[in-house]
C-alpha cells in the first residue's frame, strides 16, 4: 500500500489523518454500541439526532455563532445554493448587489440573474481578477435586498483580509474555500455558506449560517428544501440529510476544538502561507501574481517561468508525494490548496521540492 500523501488538491481535499482514523474505528460499529455504522442509521433515531446536535454546537463553538444565526447541513454543494440564496434573501426586493472577483463569483452572479437584477457593485477583471477591490470603490446600492461576495475564490487565490461593511444591507459571503481557516466576526454576515469538501468534510454537505430574522419569506416556487426557514424548523431534516457527511464534518470540528479552536488554526495557517509565499517571491523561477495584501492563505496559484515544464514538474512531484498540484484547468499552471488538514510539514516538504526542481531544471 502507498503512505498517504501530502495532498494540495483544491477539494475534495485532504481531511485530517485523525479523523479519518476515528471513522475507520467506528466503521462498523459506532461507538461499539450501535451495532452499524453511522451510513446505516435512521437519521431520526436517537443516535443520529445526537451526532447532528454535537456537529451543530461544535461548530457554533468554534465560530463563536449568535444565537440568533441558524445553522443549516443542506445539500446541493455550494453551487445549488448560488441558487438558494437569491431565492431566500431576496424578501419580495427586486434587486441585488454582487462583488466580481473571480471565477466563483462569476457562477454566482449568473445564478442569481435568473431571479433578479444583479448590480456588480466592484469588480476586478480590469486586472485578471488579481485583487480585491478596495470597500472604498465599491458602488452598493440603497435598496439591495443584500450584498454577495465569494470571501475566497479557490481558483484565483484572493482572499480577502477584511470584512465588508455594508450597513443595514445584510453581508452574504460564499466562504467555500476558507469556512474554518481563521476566526469570523458571524454578526457582520447576513448569511454564510459553504461547502464542505474542502475545510469541513466531504462532499455533499454545504453549512449554512443565517440570521433568523432574514429567513421566511422565500421566491415562490422555491423547493421545500432549499426553504432556509422550513429547514431550520425541520433541524435540517424535511428529508434525509447526507449522514455520514454530517458525521464526518462533526469529527472534524471536534479535530479543530481539540487543536484550540480557529485562532490557534489560524496562526498555523498565516504560518504555512507565509512559507510558500516567501519563497515564490524570494526568486524568479515561479511566481504568483496576486496582489500582496489580498492573498490567499489557503490556495495558492503559481506558475513556473517556463510552462513547458510543468509536466515533469508534476510528475516528479507526483513522485515524492506531493498530489494535486495541477492548477486549475481555467487557469493552467500549478495551485497549492494548504487547508487546515495540510501540515506545517506539507508545505516545508513542498518548497523543498519548488528548490531542488528550480536548481535542477533554472
Ligand atoms: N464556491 C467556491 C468558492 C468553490 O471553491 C466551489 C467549489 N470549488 C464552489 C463554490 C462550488 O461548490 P460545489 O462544487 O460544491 O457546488
């Protein structure tokens, strides 16, 4: 059997050896009582109830969530609820602003065109999308049922290092690739959503956090299970939710708590970041060309000065354990993805290799 590898994969992502141990122990017999795996329960048996209330307070632990946010595991992936959010937060308003940064905001805006008017209120494509526009530039309009943007775009690597500030409009903020990489102020957000398979879990489950009052008046039409309110009245239960998802995204918050919650995570990450981004700039045979300030913690394009060299770049890397380097299609090159369950050690064994590979092959 091959060891596990340093993966760097965008997501599906690697999730925590540990986690993965405790699953493999409770496969076939949860907590060496239930007699079945967790795949097997009732999602409306005791067992399950419980393992789906734990996740839910673990995670409001760890995102130090109000208590007047709901908590939602839903389905769909990320995607359905580019969807789900116009049709849910609209609230009988006819319009929506929407920040462009990237490839996943563009999905976003597109979605939400089907249901309303879309106001692209900032946008960086004037500079490939390399940066994020500054809150001073941004154009919000006054009756905006509310204001989207993708905090982290997975493909272009910009982050954002602030919070909005968008006044009584409710802050929506699609935060997929970063959900648990660093704390979040949760009050400033009307709603956030994720999904899970890239910091949480795997794929399947999409969180949603949102604030009670804005929920209840949904899009006509809008399907029963993408009703925020009715899902939250239901415990996320009008039908079977992804079970063993919920689980394993419960084991991994329990992970994150263990670790000391998400400033402790955070500071491993600023540090994990640091390294890598450091030695791209610290030479001229790769580079990143995200602006400074707005880098991504946790994905991390780059590309070799000589893109004919990306094929042995990632074969030999390939080699030594290091997986799913390959950028995006959109984009080419390579992309670093160094989420919470990538180590310290991930990131050194990396830029061992970008060293040895630019003297090799400089
Ligand atoms: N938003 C972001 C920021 C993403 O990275 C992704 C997936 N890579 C999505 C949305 C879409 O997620 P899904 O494939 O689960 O619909």
């Amino acid at each position: 059997s091959v060891e596990r590898v340093y993966n760097f994969g965008s997501g599906p992502a690697a999730i925590p050896v540990e986690v993965l141990e405790k699953a493999k122990g409770e496969l076939t017999n949860w907590h060496n009582a239930a007699g079945m795996s967790v795949m097997e329960m009732s999602h409306r048996g005791a067992e399950f109830t419980k393992i789906a209330a734990d996740a839910e307070r673990d995670l409001r632990t760890l995102l130090a969530i109000p208590g007047n946010y709901k908590v939602l595991f839903l389905q769909g992936g990320a995607s359905m609820h580019f969807a789900a959010v116009p049709m849910n937060l609209l609230r009988g308003m006819k319009k929506a602003d929407y920040v462009n940064t990237g490839e996943w905001s563009k999905k976003a805006i597109a979605e939400a065109k089907k249901f309303c008017e879309v106001n692209v209120v900032a946008s960086s494509e004037d500079k490939n999308f390399t940066y994020a526009p500054k809150q001073s530039t941004w154009k919000l309009s006054a009756d905006a049922a509310y204001v989207h943007y993708c905090s982290n775009e997975t493909i272009g690597g910009v982050e954002f290092q602030w919070t909005p500030e968008t006044g009584k409009v409710p802050l929506v903020s699609d935060m997929s690739s970063h959900i648990l990489s660093r704390p979040v102020e949760v009050s400033k957000y009307g709603c956030i959503y994720a999904g899970a398979q890239k910091n949480i879990g795997p794929a399947g489950l999409v969180v949603v956090i949102v604030r009670e009052d804005l929920i209840g008046n949904v899009l006509p039409g809008t399907p029963t299970v993408l009703d925020y309110k009715k899902m939250a009245e239901a415990d996320s239960m009008i039908n079977t939710p992804p079970t063993f998802a919920v689980y394993l995204a419960g084991l991994t918050f329990q992970w994150l708590l263990e670790r000391g919650g998400l400033a402790a995570v955070e500071k491993v990450n600023v540090r994990k970041a640091k390294l890598l981004y450091d030695y791209i700039d610290s030479q001229d045979f790769y580079s990143n060309p995200i602006a400074k300030e707005d880098r991504s913690r946790m994905n991390v394009p780059f590309r070799l000065r000589d893109e004919k060299l990306d094929a042995k770049f990632l074969e030999q890397a390939e080699a030594r354990g290091l997986s799913q380097l390959k950028g995006h299609r959109s984009v080419g090159g390579m992309r670093a993805s160094i989420y919470n369950a990538l180590p310290y050690e991930g990131v050194e064994a990396l830029v061992g290799y970008m060293q040895e590979f630019a003297r090799a092959n400089g």
